[in-house]
C-alpha cells in the first residue's frame, strides 16, 4: 500500500511540474505585458503550496512594470527554450516546491533541518593562481572521486535539496565528470563558480543543451583589478565566456570576489 501512495504521489508531482513548466513558458516570453495571462491560470496551480501566492506577487509587479516582471522579462529575452524549461522545472518547482515538501517531511518524521541547498568542491586544483585565494592553501591531492562526488548528490536529491552549488579551486577541471554529474542528475539545477577560462566553445554548446547548469563567472571588478589579481588577459576570456554563454542562452551572471 505505501509503494502505491508513494507512486500515485510521484505522479501528482511530475504532473504539477508539466503544468507550471507550461503555464511559465506560454507567459515568459520577453515581452513583459505576456505575463498577465498568468491570472488565467491561478485556479490551476491553487493546489501547489505557495505557488499561487508567487504568481499573484509576479502579476502585482507585472502591472507596477518592477521586481520579478522586470526578472521575468529578462528571462524571457534571453534564455533559449532548454534553459528556461529547466530553471521552471528544476528550481521553481523541483526544489522550491517539491524540495521544500522534503524538508518538512524531515522534520516531522524525524526532527531534521536538512539543507535547503549544499555546496560542493569536488577539487581544489585551479589553474590560475590568484593572489590571496582560500583554494591555494588546501592540500591538492585526495581530492573526492567521481563516485563520492556522485553519492553526495544522490544523497542531497534524496533529501530534497534539488538546488547545488560547485566551487573549488576551479570545478571545470574535472569537467567530464561535472558533465556526467549534469546529465544524469537532470531534474536539479546547479550552480558553478567558476573563473570561465575553461569553458571553451564546445563547452558553452554542452551547458546550453542541459539547460540545469548557471556558470558564475568570477571577477574581482573591472578589468585592471581582476587582471592585477588574477593575471593579465584573465579579464578578457571572463568577459569572452559570459558573452558566449549568453549568447547561447545559457543562465549566466559574474561574481564579484
């Protein structure tokens, strides 16, 4: 009997992420006055804890023209298909709804505060050498393994924390395997730091097909304080990644260290 409830709950669940995954995608469309037919799909999502509330807080900024519509709108203008699927999917649904339905499920059942998210290095090799970086005074060798990487994230899924962010040192170091990690964990969303000098072009053309991956380029600011800190001609091949990446429609933004 508790397989059968916890098959049809399964299905409720993938059917209330088809239908948010459908209502955003026919009303993010770039064009900010769009997002008012989202009113017409209020009764639709009344069922989903705190989704209704989002929506008509989205509507109020959709009719003062600020906040989340002017997000929205963004979103809209530059993200391909994939990558807007999955952010609907992966982080509005997946782990703000779904993922919080976890947590309290946790700590009902068993007095746990798990993670809303967790932060993972899988390595603390780089290869850039910035003045004064954290990653530079840990030990480089016994670094996780790709099946210790992998257990951490089936364990954070397991739990409800659908949400990951990759730090390092430099992850895309280990780039297949972040990859592999990125294919098959495809109902999560993460987030990478990473200082973009590796992210060549068949790489942009792979994180723009999965659509579950936000790479954070880090700089220090403009172009004479992230050079005299990272090393000359760092600031240009950032700046070249965050371009590409968003010309792919890749979620993208800096992180200003």
């Amino acid at each position: 009997m508790g397989r059968v409830k916890e098959k049809v709950h399964d299905m409720h669940v993938s059917l209330n992420k088809r239908i948010v995954s459908s209502i955003l995608m026919n009303s993010v469309t770039g064009n900010i006055d769009d997002l008012r037919h989202l009113e017409s799909y209020l009764d639709r999502v009344s069922h989903i804890p705190g989704l209704s509330d989002y929506l008509k807080g989205l509507l109020r900024d959709t009719e003062a023209r600020k906040g989340s519509a002017l997000l929205f709108e963004r979103i809209g203008t530059q993200l391909n298909r994939r990558a807007k699927k999955q952010l609907f999917e992966n982080f509005l649904y997946t782990w703000a709804v779904k993922g919080k339905e976890r947590h309290e499920y946790f700590y009902r059942q068993q007095g746990l505060c798990v993670p809303r998210f967790v932060v993972l290095s899988p390595t603390m090799r780089c290869n850039l050498h910035c003045k004064g970086c954290y990653s530079g005074l840990y030990e480089k060798s016994g670094e996780l393994t790709y099946e210790e990487i992998e257990d951490i994230v089936k364990q954070s899924r397991e739990i409800g924390s659908y949400f990951m962010v990759i730090s390092g040192g430099e992850p895309f170091i280990r780039k297949d395997e972040l990859f592999r990690i990125f294919e098959k964990y495809h109902d999560m969303f993460f987030m990478v730091y990473t200082n973009g000098t590796l992210i060549d072009e068949q790489t942009v053309s792979k994180l723009a097909q999965l659509g579950n991956v936000a790479p954070a380029i880090s700089l220090e600011g403009y172009q004479e304080q992230t050079d005299q800190r990272r090393g000359i001609g760092v600031y240009e091949q950032a700046a070249g990644t965050l371009r590409a990446l968003s010309e792919a429609g890749v979620v993208t933004g800096a992180s200003i260290t």
